[in-house]
C-alpha cells in the first residue's frame, strides 16, 4: 500500500473502529517517508523490531473508538504484511546493506584507539569469569 490512509482503512476492515483509530500507529510506522523518495525508507520500521518499537511507542493495545481492545502488535504486523508481504528481521534490511568504506575505516580507528587506552590484560580477566 502506499499511504497510512489505505493501512488504516484496512485496520478498520480487519479489526473494526473507525480510521482514526489506527492512523496515528500506520504514519508513525512510515514516519521515515517525508525524508526520502525511496522506498528504501521502510528499513527503519518495516521489520520485527520496528514492530517491538511501536509497541514500546503505542503501548500493547489500543482501544477503538467502539471500545475494543487491538494488539498494536497485530496493527504494525498488517502494515508490514501490506507493504512486504512477509515480516522481515531488521539483519534482512542489513543483509542487503553495503558498508561505505568512511565508515568501517572510522570504526576501525575507533577500536584500534580504543585498544591503545585498554589494559587488555584486565579484558582477559574479564572474559575469564565470564
């Protein structure tokens, strides 16, 4: 689908209230759309952890306006369900990923820095208990 509007309305056919109900959780799952033109936007929240965040955002339910109780967890499942057709993991986003060489020759300078300020014999103790 292409806009919150026709997940919400599917929110409603799925599981009854009115489109206001469901709208707030399908634009906050394509919030990364008014950054950008590409449909790349969905890594941000269209995968299984994108799910756990609406939860964490929304809450576990949400009441309708007819009083009933909807997992937000099924309302963000719809969407992605819609958008993919399958719920990804976010490592399937990253699989797809390339990593820009600034950025692992900066991550490579951090960790060489940071080796050269750490006792690693204190390291070895700790991997040692465990």
């Amino acid at each position: 689908m292409s806009h919150a509007v026709y997940h919400a309305h599917s929110s409603v056919n799925a599981f009854g209230g009115e489109m206001e109900d469901f709208l707030p959780i399908h634009e906050w799952i394509d919030r990364s759309r008014g950054g950008t033109n590409s449909i790349l936007h969905r890594f941000l929240s269209h995968h299984t952890q994108g799910i756990q965040d609406c939860v964490a955002h929304f809450g576990s339910t949400i009441t309708t306006s007819k009083g009933r109780k909807v997992p937000v967890s099924l309302i963000a499942e719809q969407h992605i369900q819609e958008d993919l057709g399958f719920i990804p993991t976010m490592d399937d986003f990253i699989g797809m990923m390339t990593c820009p060489r600034w950025a692992s020759k900066r991550a490579k300078l951090l960790h060489r820095r940071l080796h050269e300020h750490i006792d690693t014999s204190e390291l070895a103790e700790v991997n040692a208990d465990g």
